[in-house]
C-alpha cells in the first residue's frame, strides 16, 4: 500500500512499496523551453587510493552555470560529509580539493566521460587514476523523497492517454536520465520529456545531504 500527496490541480506524488516515486499529471496545454542538463550535478560514487589501501567515498554536486558545489564523504552512507574546497570549472573539468580523515591534502581532477566522471586524483605526492560512478538512492529508511515545488504544463498531444518517463531527481532538483518507459507515440513522448525537464524539485536527501533519487512520472494528455 502507498502513501502520498495530491491536490485539486491535477497532479499528485505517491510513494509506493518497491519506494519509487510516481507523479501524475494531468495537463491540457502549454509550451515551454528546455532547459540544459548541467553536467557534474548527481550523486557519486568511488574510491581513493590513501596509505596502500582504497578507501570508499560519496560525492554529491551541484553545478549551477559555472558554479559548482558539493559534499563529500569517506563512506556510502554520507555520516561524515564537508563541503569540497576550492571547486573550479574549466570548459568540460572541474578539480576540487578535500582534506581527508588524517588531515592530508586530497585533489581531484575530473571530467564526464559517459556516464561516469574520470580523471586523477593526487594524495601527496602520488597520482592516480580514478573512476567515479553514478550513486542513486531510493526513498525509505533514511531517504527523503523529493518534492515538486514548480512545474509546466506540456504542449498538447493529438493523442489521448499517458506516457510514463523513468528519471532520476538528481541533487540540483532535476529530472535527469530521462527515459521514455510506456509510449504513447512520438510526439506525445517528446512533449512529456520536454516538459519534465523544466521541472525543479526539492531534492531527496540521506542523512541531510542532497542526493539522486529515482522516480516515475506519468504525463497524462487530454483532448479538450
């Protein structure tokens, strides 16, 4: 049994037992803009190589034009988490540094290269490669869902019905990874997805910190 939100404008939140997110929405008409997805804005995941050993850590980032924020943790669960230091985007590569458990110096240079973050990480006087995955984190125990605080409406559709988007909100309170999961033709999927993008959210959180949470929505169309 789920539990959730709704109100008289059509649309409602429902947080059901596998703990996805769904959204329903019901729009008639309306056009909007797409907006850009920032790039390093997500939840991560890797690990660093300290002292013959490699040592789990969470990062979490929020990019806002050329902007970038974030926290990080030496664990997955986000207990111990400061803010990252010193963050700086050139072009398409952020570098930032953190100070890890023992005091020492830790630099990260990083760019997107798929659907990871890689570059190198330097810990004293060494530097190594490194991978950061994607980190996503569904509602319950500890996990907050997100809550939708603006929204647009699609533009119509000649079609009648509901296309379901699988997304991921991510830390900056956007719908990201977008994929179309029930169709309801061409024209109908790009309109939900274009609408959704413009979506902003209150995001998820685990343990207060920002984090990527999946979620379901369904954009319903009606003919007048």
């Amino acid at each position: 049994m789920g539990t959730g939100l709704a109100n008289s404008q059509g649309w409602s939140i429902r947080y059901n037992g596998d703990q996805m997110i769904r959204l329903l929405v019901a729009f008639l008409a309306c056009a909007g803009v797409a907006l850009c997805a920032a790039d390093f804005s997500g939840s991560w995941k890797g690990d660093v190589p300290r002292n013959g050993r490699r040592d789990d850590f969470s990062l979490t980032l929020i990019q806002d034009g050329q902007q970038v924020s974030g926290l990080f943790a030496f664990d997955r669960e986000l207990r111990s988490a400061v803010s990252i230091e010193r963050p700086e985007l050139r072009n398409d590569e952020l570098t930032f540094e953190i100070h890890d458990m023992d005091g020492q110096l830790v630099r990260f240079r990083i760019r997107p290269v798929a659907d990871k973050l890689a570059g190198d990480v330097t810990v004293g006087s060494e530097v190594k490669r490194i991978e950061i995955a994607p980190a996503v984190y569904r509602v319950g125990r500890d996990v907050t869902a997100p809550v939708l605080i603006n929204k647009v409406e699609p533009r119509p559709a000649k079609v009648q019905g509901a296309v379901d988007l699988a997304v991921e909100i991510s830390p900056d309170g956007r719908a990201r990874n977008i994929r179309v999961s029930k169709s309801l033709g061409p024209q109908a999927d790009e309109n939900a997805i274009e609408c959704v993008k413009q979506w902003k959210f209150l995001a998820g959180r685990k343990g207060g910190v920002a984090v990527t949470v999946p979620a379901t929505i369904e954009v319903n169309f009606r003919n007048l």
